[in-house]
C-alpha cells in the first residue's frame, strides 16, 4: 500500500470569499438551495415516454413549494392594497408627547400603509359597500408604531368581545357561503336589529363614505380615544384623523356595482398608478386633543367607540403629512404579509380604556400568528423595525436571525448583562400610570346607553343628495332581506333615529311605516360629517378624463382640451373602437388608449368627445358610445363637446337637459356640468368650463330627487 500523499494548498492562490455570491444578480435559475436550473419545462423521466423519476429533486421542490403557496387570509380585511411612504411632522410635539417620531420636522419617517375593505375574501372586489381599512405602520427611531384605522370614525360595536358576533353575521351565511362582500343578506340586519348601538355606524355604511372613489380619496380614523404622553409624563386623550389632500369623494353606487364587474381592481389599480405616475397621495394627520380634565366634559363617553367629537366642539389640529410614494415590490411579502397591530404603540403614545380597543390589542398579533405561522414573523422584511432588536427571545419557526453569543436569559454576567434595560430617556415604553379601581364585573357602562343621537347629528348633517342616497343604500340593503320580523325591527330602529327616514326606509322594503316618532330630532348637526364639505372644489389633479374619437378626429380641438387638462392635473385618456393610433383629419396621428370593450365609462371622472365628422359619425355608428355618454351623464359626471362632437351629446339623453336652452352669444352652452360648442373657435373656453365643471366632482343636480322635497 503507497502511502497518503499530504494535500498541499497552493499559497501562491487567492482567497475566493464565498459570501459574495449572497449578493446575487438574480440572472440565473437555481433550486432553493442554490443549485443551478438547466431546464424547468420538463420533469427527469425514463426514457422520453416513460415514468418520472423520484430523484427529480427540483421538480419536487417547485411542486411542493407551490402545494404551500397560500397563507390563511386575513379573517377580516383580506382585501388590501398598500404602499411605502414617508410621514413628517410639521412642528415639534413635545407640549403633547415625548413620541420621538413626532418631534423633528426635518425627519422622514418611514411608512406603509394598507387600505382594505372588510367583508370580503382576498380576490373580492373593490368597490363593494363597505367600510375601508385603514392602516399606517410608522418605522420609528424607537420601534414601530401602528394606526391602525377606517374610513368611518365610529365602530358597530362597544365592546370586543362582540366582534366575532358582528364578523359572524357579516360574512357570506355559513350554510350556502352567500352573498360575497356584501352586506345585503339577513343574518347581518338581523344582528344589527338586535345591536342598537350599531345604528350610528349602520348610517355611516349606508352613505356615500362606503363607497370611496378612491384610497386617496378618503378619510381615515383611528376610531378609540388614546393617550399622548409628554416627557413631563402628563396625559391627554387623543384622536387621530387622517385628511386625504385630494379631498374627499365617492362614487354612486350604480358606478361601484357596475365596477366590481369591469374592474374589481379600481382601488387597486388606482393606487398603484398614481403612485407610478408620480401623483403621490397625501393625507394630513390631524389630532383631537382633550385634556384629562376635560374627559367628561361634552357628555359623550370617550371610550365608547360608537361615538365621535365633533370637530366643531374640539377641532382637528393637523400635526404632519404622510406621502405615499412607491409601490411595493412584492404583493406577497409586502401587502399580504405586513402585520399591523394597535397594541403596537411607541412611547409617547398609549391607551385609553376602551373596552372595543382593550379586546383588539389581543386580537391582533394571535391572528398574526395564526396567519403568518410563526412567532418569528416580526422579523419579516416588511414587520422588522429600523432600529436594533435584542432581546432574549429565541427560535421558533422560521428563525431568520442567527441570535450570537452565549446567554440568552436575563439577568445574566456571563453576556456583561447584556441586553440590558432600556433607558427612558432612550425610548424605553413605560405604561402609563392610569389609576383604577373597581369591582371585577360584566357590565356595559351607563354612560354607553344612548345609541341613537349621534347617529341623528350624521343624518342632519348630510346635503340633500347624500340624503337621497342614503335613503336608496336602505331600499337595496333591506331589500335583500328576507325576514319581514327583522325589517320590522330596523325600520323601528331608523325611527329612534328620525321619523322621516324611517317612514322613507318602510316605503321601499314593504313594511308598514312607523306611526309615530319615538323622540323628536334634536335638529343638530356637524358640517365637517358631510363628503361635501371636505371636497375641495380648486382642483382636478389626477382626475381622468375620457376622450372618445375615431378615425378622423379634429386634432386641434382634441389636443388643446388634452393638453388643458394635464395642464390642470389631470389625465386625458383616447377611448376609441380598436388600439393602435388613430389618424386626424389633417393626417396626424395619436395613440388610442382604450377601447370600449376594455374599459367603460365607470372608469373614468368625466367625458369629452371632439369634433371631426367622420370621427363623430363611426362614433355614433356604435352603440356602445351612446350608452358611455349616457352612463356618464346618469352619474353625474362632467361632459364636453366641441364642434362636430357636439352631435353626438345631442343623440344621448344629455338632449333633454339641452332642449331650449339658449346658448351664450358665443354659441357656448354650460348646463349642469355639461359644456359644449359647436363653435371650434370656444374650444379654450369649453377647456376652461369644463375644468371647472370636473373640479365639482358631480353634478348632483342632475339627479331627479325621488326622496326628499329640499
Ligand atoms: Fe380589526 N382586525 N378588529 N378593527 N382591523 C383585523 O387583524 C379585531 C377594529 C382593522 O391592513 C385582524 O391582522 C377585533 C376596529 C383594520 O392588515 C383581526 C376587533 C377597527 C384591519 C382584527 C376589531 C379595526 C383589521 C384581521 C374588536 C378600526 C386590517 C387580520 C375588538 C379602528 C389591518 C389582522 C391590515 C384587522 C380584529 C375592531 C380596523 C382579526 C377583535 C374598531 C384596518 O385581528
């Protein structure tokens, strides 16, 4: 036998640091486990006809990884979008709170929000009634923040433990799994027949607010009172408000239905586009501040989540700005698995004792560690905070860090102590001292008795068309219900609340009309409740406008109105028969946008359509362009017409609104957000016109009132 010849290493080479493959470029296929894919189309077999090997590893891996693609989904707020942002404060905090987050107007704080709806599965649409989530994970110098709120400042319910009852009722009916994302179907008014002290939130999901036109355009809440905490450690309640800066608006609900067919992504996709053009969306944050003393004060129990302050009786001070200003990179890793938890509070900020808000600081993280499976799910990309984490805390599922060292118990000598208590002055939470005392009893507190008055101020402070809307939300609602006893029950609810509408809700779903009021309206109201009066009425920016040509279009009048419009903000989108380029009548070419089969009038802010003969003659040739014009009008959206264009508005049923009317010496006609001129010459003028028009966002007049007499 030779002997084993001694390996040598060859000094003259250099070290190859294996670590740089970490960084990888991605250009590659490999298996999980970095082995490099020459072929992902065919599994190893025996033979070219013959079985498959089980020694097709990497068939196995792809198969079983996807076998476990999906996660349990959210059981409430399923649907979401989200997207990375920046928050910052306008001016230092201190008076208020030691938040580190909220002193330093120079720093940008990350963010990333997620906006839901809540009923429905993750694949429902969008534009369902519903209300809307509303959440905001603030990346702080001192752990991570989360508001985690709705569109809707009031809840159903005062207590937590109902929770599982309401989401129960709400969802599709357990024996046929119907309806979907949707709210019309018996068990739900049957729990809320039962739950008076739903009836302020039920007014708010019958209005316009369930039905937002977008994310960026809707409000947000933090709902529960909670407590700032200043360094001198006095307490103030507060509440939280988010202000969208495009104002807020909503669609009508023929629009919402009839998008959740042609696109169940409009919030979505709405979201992600602005964002990728550019026109981030900004909300305000604005605080309710309430002194401790003042608790009692207004005779509204802060701690019942079915009541709001009015902010004529204690204003909205805003504090800072949020930016939303990219998308995520990953729908999966980002959207769907990003924990949000109102127990996660820095210090600064703390609780009241809300008892619906007491049950969610449970609720959260159990379900996150249902849903995400593993206690290590903190430590995700998009959950892990950006300051350090220590502690003693150690695997589990999924461990993604490699903890060093040797200790891991607390006190300890062997690790120097470490980690070890964090100082206050460094951003150490401290609970505040909130003193109480009591007996241990499963109770309702007094105080949390009056369910119907807040819920009259929301109806007395609604415009007379969001009135009429409302009114119609109850006639379909209720009119799915099957149940006579539980319509019964409702319309005596609607009565506690005004016996007008109750007398209107009974008209439309077949059961008799209350007799009598059971109280008189106490005739107040708040006028920042109304959408109205938090739509600005300056501004068109990010609104889109369809402009329907064909073959032939007259370029001139085309471009000057598109150009207006992105001037103003906006964007101005060619709707036309097929995609590709149509060509003007003096042979200059534009690129169609859409067609009338892949979008629809639903999708769009307003309409203008411009002259051209022949564009205007293949135009009114298809049937679809009528009823497009005619959707538009029905929803009251702003339309324009210059030159031959003017035609077509005259063949939809805008015809009846024009008839008689006399039109300007300069053969300009603006009636009821429509504007049009035969004249090309007017085609600035109706550009102007019709900007204004589209900042009024609706044209409610156009409605007839089927409801109310003013
Ligand atoms: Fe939630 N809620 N909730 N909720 N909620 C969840 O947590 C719960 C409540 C809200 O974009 C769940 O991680 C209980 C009020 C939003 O990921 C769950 C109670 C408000 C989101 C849960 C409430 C909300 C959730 C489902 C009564 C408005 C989506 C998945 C005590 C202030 C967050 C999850 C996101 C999500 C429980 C009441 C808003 C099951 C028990 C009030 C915006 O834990």
């Amino acid at each position: 036998m030779s002997e084993p010849k001694e390996q040598k290493i060859d000094e003259s080479s250099k070290d190859r640091d294996l670590e740089q493959f970490r960084q990888d470029t991605g250009e590659y296929m490999t298996t999980n486990h970095g082995v490099g894919v020459n072929n992902t189309n065919d599994s190893l077999k025996v033979g070219e006809r013959g079985p498959t090997l089980i020694e097709d590893f990497h068939l196995q891996e792809k198969l079983s990884h996807f076998d476990r693609e999906r996660i349990p989904e959210r059981v409430v707020h399923a649907r979401g979008s989200g997207a990375h942002g920046y928050f910052q404060v306008y001016e230092s905090l201190a008076k208020y709170t030691k938040a580190n987050f909220l002193q330093d107007p120079s720093v940008k704080t990350p963010v990333f929000a997620r906006f839901s709806t809540v009923a429905g599965f993750r694949g429902s649409a969008d534009t369902v009634r519903d209300a809307r989530g509303f959440s905001v994970k603030f990346y702080t110098e001192e752990g991570n923040y989360d508001l985690v709120g709705n569109n809707i400042p009031v809840f159903f319910i005062q207590d937590g433990i109902k929770f599982p009852d309401i989401v129960h009722a709400l969802k599709p009916e357990p024996h046929n799994e119907m309806p979907q994302a949707a709210a019309a179907h018996d068990n739900f008014w049957d729990f809320i027949s039962l739950v008076p002290e739903s009836m302020h939130m039920i007014m708010w999901i019958l209005s316009d607010r369930a039905l937002p036109r977008s994310y960026r355009m809707m409000q947000g809440f933090g709902v529960h009172t909670f407590r700032f905490v200043n360094e001198q450690l006095k307490s103030r309640f507060v509440k939280f408000h988010w202000k969208p800066l495009l104002g807020v608006h909503s669609l009508v609900w023929d629009e919402a239905q009839k998008l959740a067919g042609k696109d169940p992504d409009f919030h979505r996709r709405d979201l992600w586009k602005a964002i990728e053009m550019g026109d981030y969306p900004e909300y305000e944050l604005g605080v309710q501040i309430i002194e401790e003393e003042d608790e009692f004060k207004y005779g509204i129990d802060i701690l019942d989540a079915t009541k709001l302050i009015p902010e004529e009786i204690v204003p909205v001070t805003p504090i800072g700005k949020m930016v939303l200003n990219r998308n995520p990179d990953n729908f999966f890793a980002e959207t769907e698995q990003v924990a949000f938890n109102p127990a996660r509070v820095v210090s600064g900020i703390d609780f009241s004792n809300d008892p619906l808000l007491q049950g969610r600081l449970f609720s959260y993280h159990d379900t996150q560690l249902h849903r995400l499976g593993s206690a290590n799910f903190p430590e995700l990309p998009i959950n892990r905070p950006v300051c350090p984490v220590h502690n003693n805390q150690r695997d589990a599922v999924m461990q993604m860090k490699v903890p060093q060292g040797k200790t891991n118990y607390f006190p300890n000598s062997i690790g120097g102590g470490c980690p070890m208590m964090s100082p206050e002055n460094m951003g150490a939470f401290v609970h505040y001292k909130d003193k109480v005392e009591g007996e241990k009893v499963r109770v309702r507190s007094e105080t949390f008795s009056d369910h119907f008055s807040q819920a009259t101020l929301f109806w007395n402070s609604l415009s007379s068309p969001e009135k009429e809307h409302l009114i119609q939300a109850t006639h379909f609602e209720l009119g799915k219900v099957d149940n006579p006893e539980v319509k019964g029950r409702l319309v005596d609810l609607f009565n506690h609340v005004d016996h007008e509408l109750a007398k209107l809700v009974s008209l439309g779903i077949g059961v008799p009309a209350p007799s009598k009021a059971v109280t008189s309206n106490h005739g107040n109201l708040s006028p920042a409740l109304s959408i109205e009066n938090n739509s600005p009425k300056e501004t068109i920016k990010t609104r889109q406008v369809a402009i329907l040509a064909a073959q032939g279009f007259d370029f001139a009048q085309l471009t000057t109105i598109q150009k207006a419009l992105k001037k103003a903000g906006a964007l101005g989108e060619i709707v036309s028969q097929f995609k590709g380029t149509i060509e003007s009548l003096d042979g200059k070419k534009v690129e169609v946008d859409k067609t009338f089969l892949t979008s629809a009038s639903v999708m769009f802010d307003a309409v203008y359509i411009p002259g051209g003969q022949q564009s205007v003659k293949s135009l009114k040739a298809q049937t679809e362009v009528i009823d497009f014009i005619n959707e538009a009008f029905k929803h009251c959206k702003s339309i324009a017409a210059t030159g031959e264009g003017v035609d077509l508005v005259l063949k939809s049923q805008i015809q009846g609104l024009l008839l008689n009317k006399p039109s300007s010496p300069e053969e300009l006609i603006i009636e009821k957000g429509v504007i049009i001129s035969q004249d090309p010459a007017q085609t600035e003028r109706v550009a102007l016109e019709f900007i204004k028009a589209i900042s009024a966002h609706r044209h409610w007049t156009r409605e007839v009132k089927q409801f109310l007499t003013q």
